[in-house]
C-alpha cells in the first residue's frame, strides 16, 4: 500500500518459521520497524493507507491484531475466543487506520482506536468471504463472497450502520479457480 508516491510497504520473514519480523519501505529499502512479540505467522494482511496501522490475522491460534508501524507495537487483539468462531478468509484496514473489517462466514468491524466491535455485518445468503475491502471515504465496506451453489457475489454495506446497501451476483460462470481479492478505485465507486 502506498506510503507516499511510489512507496510500498512489505512484510519481510524472519526465520524458518516465516513470522515477519520487519516492515520495509521498497522505495527508500529502509526498514520502518519490527513487530516485537509476534509469535505466529502472518496469514492475512492489511495497512492502512497512510502506512501507519496494520490489521493482520495469523490462523494458528485465530488472532486479529492491529498493529503500530512505526514502533512495531501491538495496539489491540480483535477478537476474544481465539477459537474457530474467529477464523478469517480476508482482512481491510480503512485508509485513515480507524476501522477494520474481518470476515468469514459474516463481517465483524472494529473500531480501532478503541478495539470496540461494532455489530457483525450478516449476509442474505450463506458464503464464505472470499475478499474485503473498505472505500477510501471508509464509508461502505465491500465483500466477495461465495456460496454452495457456487455463485460469487458481491455485497456493499454501509460501514457506520452495517445495513446492506447493494448485492449482486458476479457474471460468468464459475470452475473452481476465482480471485481472492478486489481492488477498489480511489473514489470508491468502481470496483476490479
């Protein structure tokens, strides 16, 4: 994700186990800082915009955690069980790093300043979340999903409310190989 023009910010393993140990700007190749007291691997990832938050989720164990770039300090857990009930398939982060978005079989938000969950965003029909992502306005949150069927479809919510604002099935047929990831425009209002 950017960090300013042409900065991108990378997770770099840090030994046989490959949890990440530091982030490093590939457009200076200067290391921004070291997550101190990560035991796990990285399974999912997410920074902010303005590079300062991350949102990661590492499957052994079912943790979410935000985290402080720059000093490579844990903020918040996200969460509480650690168990299955807190298994994730995606993660966003908004641009400004105040809220985060997981998913699974529903979208569970968090606002991170405070680590306090917002209510879980639920799907019409039963899926998986394939992807997730959160306008730059961080206005509404966007979900890939797939169901039993199998039919891919998209669901727009509106972030502050959780109420679902749009859905709609993804056009063509599917064979089993689908993209785990969406990319939206800077103004929010296109969606790859």
């Amino acid at each position: 994700y950017a960090n300013g023009p042409l900065s991108v910010l990378v997770l770099v393993g840090g030994g046989a186990d490959q949890t990440p140990d530091s982030i490093v700007d590939l457009k200076t190749k200067r290391t921004l800082g070291t997550l101190k007291g990560l035991d796990k691997p990285i399974s999912l990832a997410s920074f902010s915009a303005h590079g300062k938050r991350l949102l990661i989720y590492c499957a052994d164990g079912n943790v979410t955690q935000v985290w402080d770039v720059k000093k490579g300090a844990l903020l918040h857990k996200l969460g509480s069980s650690g168990t299955e009930a807190d298994h994730r398939t995606a993660v966003a982060i908004s641009a400004d790093g105040t809220r985060g978005v997981a998913g699974f079989h529903e979208l569970r938000v968090w606002d991170l300043k405070t680590s306090d969950e917002r209510p879980a965003m639920r799907f019409p029909s039963e899926g998986e979340v394939l992807a997730v992502g959160i306008t730059p306005d961080a206005s509404r949150v966007v979900a890939l999903t797939i169901g039993k069927e199998p039919v891919a479809r998209i669901h727009v919510f509106n972030l502050e409310t959780g109420a679902l604002l749009g859905l709609g099935e993804v056009a063509g047929e599917l064979n089993g190989d689908i993209d785990q990831d969406l990319i939206l425009s800077p103004d929010g209002n296109l969606l790859v």
